[in-house]
C-alpha cells in the first residue's frame, strides 16, 4: 500500500465507504467512482490488474481494501487506543481569605455552586473590584475543588484541554485543566476571558455540560457531577468601546450564548468597602479608623465623577487594599496614596492628590510628604 498513490488509496477509500459489504467491484464501478473524484485512468488502473481479476470485466480488491482498513486503524484508531493519557491528580481548594466581606452576588453564587448543577456564569464588572476574589470564596466556603485558568491572547486548544508532551522518552497526552476540572467535578474559573482570541471556541462543546471527544486521543470526557464554570471578564464580551481595556476582544456570540447566566460586579458600598479595608488594615497591623473613612469618601468621589465622564481613571477596591497596604510600611498618608497611584498620567495623579488633601485636611501635602520620603522609609 506504500507504493501505491495517494490518489489509489483514495479510490480505494471512497469503494469502502460506498460499497461496505462489496469487495468485487465491475471495472465501471470503480472508473465511475474515480472519475466523480476528478481522477482519470493512471489513478484507477493499479488496481485492474490480472491478479485482481477474477472474471472478464471484474476485480476483486478485497486484499487492496484490507489494507485500506488497517491504514486507517493505523492513522486514526491507534494511536488513541496506544497513547497513555495522564493527569495531574492533585487537587486545590482556594483558601478563606480573612480580610473577605460577602457582598453583591456572592450568595447568589454560592447557591448556584452548592446546587452542582452545571450552570455556566459569566461575570463582568471594572478591573479591582473582586470578581475573581469572590468566586474563590464561595468555593473555600463550600470546600469545592477550585481550578483557575488565567486566559490570554494565546491560549490555545493544547492549554485548555491539554496535549502530547514528552514524559520519560515516551510521548502522552497530558489532560489540561478543562478536562481536569470535568473528571473531578470541579469549578473551572476562566479568569479574564474577554483576553481571549477564537481559539478558546474548542469549550464551545464544554459550556454544554455534555460529554466530550478529546479529538487527539479518541477519548471521551464526562463531565462529573458538580462540574462548573464560571468566567470572569472587564467587558461583556462585546469588546471594550471607551478603550480602557485595549486587550479586550469581541467574543463570538454563540460562545457566550452558552453561558445561563450574567453577572454585572459593581464596586461595592461604603459600608461594605469600610469592611473590606478595616479588614486589610488590621491584616497589615496598621488599623486608622479614620484613614479608612476618608479613603472611602475620597474613593467614592472619584468614582461617581468616572461614572458621569468627569475623569478617565477610577480608584478600584483592590486600589485602597494596596494603600492600606502601602500605610502599613511608611505610616505616612500621603506618600500610600502618592506611591499607589504614580501609574496614573501626571495630571490626574495630582488632581486625585488634590481631592484627597481636600477630603483628609490633616493630611500632609504632597510636596511635605516627598521631603519626608526620606525620614520614613
């Protein structure tokens, strides 16, 4: 079958697969069927041969069609019944984080997650305000096996659902974590999926909750019960107008038609932001009642100015956790705020300083806190 041509072969392929249970073939059967594949007489005459022959007009290709078979057991069947499929069988659980305060839908999350059904979630909201921090809580609260997949412009088929890799001189298939997650009906987080490209279209089958072909091996995936996944994103999937997420893409319509629900964070309250950052406060040993609440205010000025187009930038939650952060190391106001928010541009910068000098009229000006950066440190 090695000498024979590619175009041969296929001749021989498109018989079997028109004539399973035929192996004597008249010789306009076979001419037919290589013409209607744009062959001519040098692709089919291999096989008329006097040895083939078994009356005058017709040609038994029984042995040339064996051999048809055994070629496409080698190509497509064997390899997935040979290669040795592994996977990392340790199992992780996302820690409870003292400093947390349930808010906005985590009880929501929660029962989804606790009722196991398969119940895809997409939730959205502004970068820093505890997407991701949320869905690894409600996994620590309910003791679920928890898988974090961090998405990006070139996460493929091979990151997710995994691939051939090269253990102890002998080629496996290594299960990604998608397939991971499904056996061991665990939570899948699709961290910042909108970083996507169209090549994360391979989960389209996955966000049904039905069983999978793993193309490469032959296998085929059920998924456990509990299984689930929940993404998180900046966008809704439909690309990022004002430019604040440039790494955003469009997310192919059908992909996020599979999702059952959507799931819009927004910033938390004052009350529930005062919380969060007395909870980081007393983490880092620095607690200042007072820091905190001018921290809230200031914050919740600047944000209601972003959301009426007033400035570009905003000051997120995960923002005052890394002042209070920074406050811990140089018990100094200013040089927290000067030093969290320096990736700003030059202007807004000193406009949010401003504010906040405005809000906290104790609090040293930028210019005294640079003479003492010194002092402090």
């Amino acid at each position: 079958m090695k000498d024979m041509k590619i175009s041969t072969q296929n001749i021989l392929k498109e018989l079997a697969k028109n004539y399973p249970d035929q192996t004597s073939f008249r010789k306009n059967v076979i001419e037919t069927t290589a013409k209607s594949m744009g062959y001519t007489g040098k692709d089919f005459y291999p096989m008329l041969t006097a040895e083939n022959r078994v009356k005058i007009g017709t040609y038994d290709l029984s042995a040339l069609l064996q051999t048809v078979e055994v070629d496409n057991n080698v190509i497509d069947i064997a390899p997935a019944a040979k290669m040795q499929s592994i996977v990392n069988e340790e199992k992780t659980f996302a820690k409870a984080d003292p400093t947390f305060v349930p808010w906005g839908a985590f009880h929501d999350l929660v029962k989804m997650i606790k009722s196991e059904m398969f119940y895809p979630v997409y939730v959205s909201g502004l970068s820093g305000n505890g997407k991701t921090f949320m869905v690894e809580q409600a996994c620590s609260k309910l003791n679920r096996e928890f898988i974090r997949v961090q998405i990006n412009p070139e996460t493929d088929e091979d990151d997710l659902l995994g691939g051939f890799r090269l253990i102890n001189g002998e080629t496996v298939f290594s299960k990604g974590p998608v397939l991971k997650a499904m056996e061991n009906g665990a939570i899948l987080l699709l961290d910042e999926i909108d970083r996507a490209t169209n090549k994360i279209m391979c989960l389209q089958g996955i966000l049904e909750g039905k069983p999978v072909l793993v193309k490469k091996t032959g296998e085929t995936i059920s998924p456990a019960p509990g299984f689930n996944v929940i993404a998180t994103a900046n966008t809704k999937g439909k690309g990022s107008e004002d430019g604040r997420f440039t790494a955003a893409s469009i997310i192919d319509e059908a992909f996020l038609e599979r999702f059952t629900v959507a799931i819009d964070q927004k910033f938390p309250s004052p009350s529930i932001e005062t919380k969060i950052l007395n909870n980081h406060m007393s983490k880092f040993g620095a607690e200042d009642a007072d820091f905190v609440e001018k921290l809230i205010t200031w914050a919740d000025i600047i944000r209601k100015t972003f959301y009426d187009d007033g400035v570009d930038e905003v000051i997120s939650t995960r923002r005052l956790c890394h002042i209070a952060q920074t406050f811990s190391i140089f018990k100094n106001r200013a040089k927290a705020i000067d030093l969290c928010i320096a990736r700003f541009d030059e202007d807004t910068k000193s406009a949010f300083l401003d504010l906040y000098s405005k809000v906290d009229a104790g609090v040293e000006t930028l210019d005294t806190a640079e003479d003492n950066y010194g002092e402090t440190a």
